[in-house]
C-alpha cells in the first residue's frame, strides 16, 4: 500500500464550480498534512497547510482533516481556468516529522 | 530575492559521467531537501540535512552523494549517470516548529532538469 495515495486524474471541473480532490495516507501516526500546487514545467507551491481534525479555509480553499479516517480532502471554490494544475497531496512520516511523503497529484483542469 | 536557488537549471550529459547539482537557501531555515520528480511527476524524497547533518537517507543508489558544507548550502553530487537519473530534481528547505502551525512546510526550489543521453 502506498503511503499516500490520490487519484492521477485528470480530474475536468466546469468554471466557478466546486472542485474536490482527497488524499488519504497509511501512517495513524502523521501529525503534519499539506496541499501543494504544480504547474506544468514549475516547482510545487505551498496552497493550505493543516494540522488537526476539521476544517481550515483561505480564500477559495478548505482543507478538511479526518485522521480517524486517514483522509484529507481540498476544495475550491469558484475555480478558474487559473486553477489548473497537478494537486500534491504531502503528509510527514510518523518517525521523522521532517520526512515529508507525497502522493502521485492530482491532475486539474477547469474548463471555461 | 530567491529564497531556494538551484543550479544548473539544465544539465544534459551522456551515460557514465559524473555532474553536481548546488542549492542554497536564504530562509534560516535548518532543514534542506533533495527531492527527485520522476516523468510520472512522483515526487519521492531522497535526502534530508538538519543543521549540515543528515537525518534522512532513502533507499538511494550510492552514486548519489550529498553535501551540506552549511545549513545554507545543500549540493548533490552523481557518480557514473545512467539513464534512469533522468529527472527533476528538487531542492527544498523548511523550518521544524515542534507540529505547530507552518511546521514542516517546503519551499523548493525551480528545479534541475538532468537529462542522461
């Protein structure tokens, strides 16, 4: 089983809807959970970061947190053509907090 | 002002060479990374230097040898390139905050496209 894992996509959301990408990871024990953003030929960039069970908003993004599930989820609302990107789902290994693990990301293409 | 800086940006090479990628970080952070992104866009962690001492050695062919002279500074160096080390490869830092908020969070930097021929 991988560690974390994601669904490659691509996932095509229609302009201003709201697009859901989830991630779930093996590790009970990871306490770190992050959202990153790669466009093509770029290097990843940090969009939410989260750290206990719920709910955390900025802006059009929430990243939800169940660790009794081992899930984390990423939405967005209103999307934009902008948004179109491989989403990397990433998550700190139990045994080193500095031990950052990714998912294979999430391709997204909103169509206008 | 970047904060990770990588070079080369480019590196093409034949099979059997030996090529270093440098990185440097203007952050404070103590913690630098090689990440290497495969053409499947897997992103997997290579090495991790706390503070110029390694804590983090994956499961890496010992032609791959890291370097950090100071926590600033993180270089990777290749040995006898083969084919499959072509990739991106990211360097990346971030600061421990004890699990707190931003604990752990990456900043990489633009990335060093190796291709082998």
């Amino acid at each position: 089983q991988k560690e974390v894992e994601q669904n490659s996509g691509p996932l095509s959301v229609p302009e201003g809807a709201i697009a859901s990408l989830n991630c779930t990871y093996s590790d009970r024990g990871s306490q770190s959970f992050f959202w990153y953003r790669q466009y093509s030929g770029k290097s990843p960039e940090l969009i939410m970061s989260i750290y206990s069970n719920g709910d955390k908003e900025d802006g059009r993004f929430t990243a939800q947190l169940n660790k009794a599930s081992q899930y984390v989820s990423l939405l967005i609302r209103d999307s934009q053509p902008s948004d179109s990107a491989t989403y990397l789902c990433a998550v700190n290994s139990p045994g080193s907090a500095s031990k950052i693990i990714f998912g294979s990301g999430t391709r997204l293409s909103i169509r206008p | 002002d970047t904060a990770v800086s990588q070079t080369p940006k480019y590196l093409v090479t034949q099979m059997g060479n030996d090529k270093s990628i440098k990185c440097e970080q203007n952050l404070g952070h103590d913690t630098m990374y090689w990440y290497k992104q495969d053409s499947k866009k897997f992103l997997k962690i290579m090495f991790s230097y706390n503070n110029k001492e390694l804590i983090i050695n994956e499961t890496v062919p010992n032609r791959f040898s890291p370097k950090s002279p100071d926590k600033a500074h993180l270089n990777l160096h290749i040995n006898s390139l083969e084919l499959g080390d072509s990739a991106v490869y990211f360097c990346a830092s971030s600061q421990p905050q004890g699990g707190g908020p931003g604990a752990n969070v990456l900043t990489f930097g633009a990335g060093s496209r190796l291709t082998v021929l």
